[in-house]
C-alpha cells in the first residue's frame, strides 16, 4: 500500500514541490532584494536622574512641627539644564531649590518641607511637580507621602490666599485651637513677612479646657498687581511648638485692569 502511494504520480510531485519549495523562496528573496527595516531613531532621554521619586517618612511624632524630605538629582546629559518652576500640590508644602541652572555632569538637590500644625489627621501623599528644559521642556512628579498623627494643636486655615483687588482694608482671620488641656499655651507675638499685611493678637479664650487664640491678618489697602508671598509667624509658649507658621499670598489686581483707563462721565450740556 506505501509503495503505491510513494509510486503515485501527484505524491511525487507533492514531495518535489516542497523540496524545492525553500529555494524557490529564497531566489526570489534573492533578486528582489533584502529590506530591511530601518530603526527609527528614540527620544532623547531626560538629563535628569533622581536619586529617588518616591520618599516616605511614615508615622511622624505628634510633636515634630516640622517634616520634609530631601530629592537629589544630577545631570548625567552633555546638556545645560535649566529648572523652571517647582509646583507643590498642595500650599503646605514648601520646596527651596537654591539655584536653577545645572551644567552638564553636575549634581544637585531640593528640600521639601511642610507645616504639620495645620494638617489634618491621616495618610498624606503630596507631590511637586519638577518643571526643567534640557533639549525640550520635561516635567518630573516627585511624591512626598507622610501619616500625622491625631493633632491636638491646630491651625486654621493651614494657608491663607487673599484676593485683595480693591482698595481698602480686609481682615482674615486665623485660628489657634489646643485640645491637649492641662497646659498653659499662649501666643506670645506675631509678625507678618509680607509689607502689604500686618497682624494684630486677639484675646485667649478658655472654653472647658479647649483654649483658642485669633490672629487677624489685616490687608490696609490696594495691593501691587501679581501674587505676593509671605508667612504669618506665631511664636508661643510651648516648647513642642515654639513656633508656628501660616503660608501667605496676597493676589493683587491684573495688570490690564490697573492700567485700564477710567471711563469719563458725560458733560452736560
């Protein structure tokens, strides 16, 4: 029966098609010519390396007034590097970058820091968006991630932002609450940082334990046009929180609506 079908006449053809079958393939290959399909070149890759994107300090003490974390980065790149802005996500979080131009091979680093007294209880994550150019504009996110513990010193607001776009005096209070109960707190002074706004210390109230203290933050009169920054500074009594501070932005008018020309009343005739 095999030697029939080896015999038969389409076996034999079948067998001799598919032994020729790879040089038939390989000859049209052969004078068509090879393609090969050329790589196409990548993306430059950031000049920036960040020794970490990530920091996590975890569960702080109720008493560390003051949490931060530290980015270091260098520029691996044969190019100049130039950081743009630095976006918190929140206005707790201050971040200080000394210089802003990084030549090639040169390695720096910025400090995240963040006021704990007005913060909430809980998990935080935060970040800060690192705006840089090398040959194109890049943007790095870098996550700051925290728990605070239940606070008994409070804060409010945690930052204070005034829209002062007319003239004449605006007052914006903040409020200092100690639950802890048993201690003599105190604010002993205030200040402001910022020319365009002055403190002034309210009563102490001592209500079943619960003793708060207002500071009122006090716009006089017409500001310059642009956002003005400063900081409420509280200093106390208490060694675990000798002081206290209150990020501060003062939004003056737009540029277009100072310049903008008065509309003349109609004379009589």
């Amino acid at each position: 029966m095999l030697n029939r079908i080896l015999q038969s006449k389409w076996t034999r053809r079948s067998l001799l098609t598919l032994a020729t079958l790879p040089f038939v393939l390989s000859s049209i290959a052969y004078w068509n010519g090879s393609t090969v399909q050329k790589s196409m070149a990548g993306a430059p890759r950031p000049a920036l390396a960040f020794e970490t994107f990530l920091v996590d300090r975890g569960m702080i003490k109720e008493t560390e007034r003051v949490v931060g974390a530290r980015f270091r980065f260098k520029n691996l790149s044969d190019q100049t590097v130039t950081v743009k802005e630095l976006i918190p996500s929140c206005g707790c979080l201050q971040p200080h970058l000394e210089k802003r131009v990084y030549e090639p091979h040169e390695s720096g680093e910025f400090i995240l820091k963040m006021e704990t007294a007005g913060e909430s209880p809980g998990q935080k994550e935060l970040f800060v968006d690192f705006k840089y150019e090398d040959t194109m504009e890049r943007v790095a996110r870098l996550t700051f991630k925290v728990e605070l513990p239940i606070r008994r010193l409070v804060v409010k607001p945690k930052a204070l932002v005034i829209y002062q776009f007319t003239p004449g005096r605006t007052v914006h209070p903040v409020t200092v609450s100690d639950y802890r109960g048993g201690k003599d707190f105190e604010i002993t002074s205030v200040k402001s940082t910022s020319k365009y706004a002055k403190v002034e210390l309210g009563a102490l109230e001592n209500n079943d334990g619960l003793r708060q203290q207002k500071v009122d933050v006090i716009v006089e009169d017409l500001v310059p046009p642009g956002k003005h920054d400063g900081l409420v500074v509280i200093k106390t009594n208490d060694t675990d929180f000798p002081e206290l501070y209150v990020p501060l932005i003062i939004q003056g008018p737009d540029q277009k609506t100072v310049l903008r020309p008065e509309v003349a009343s109609p004379q009589a005739n």
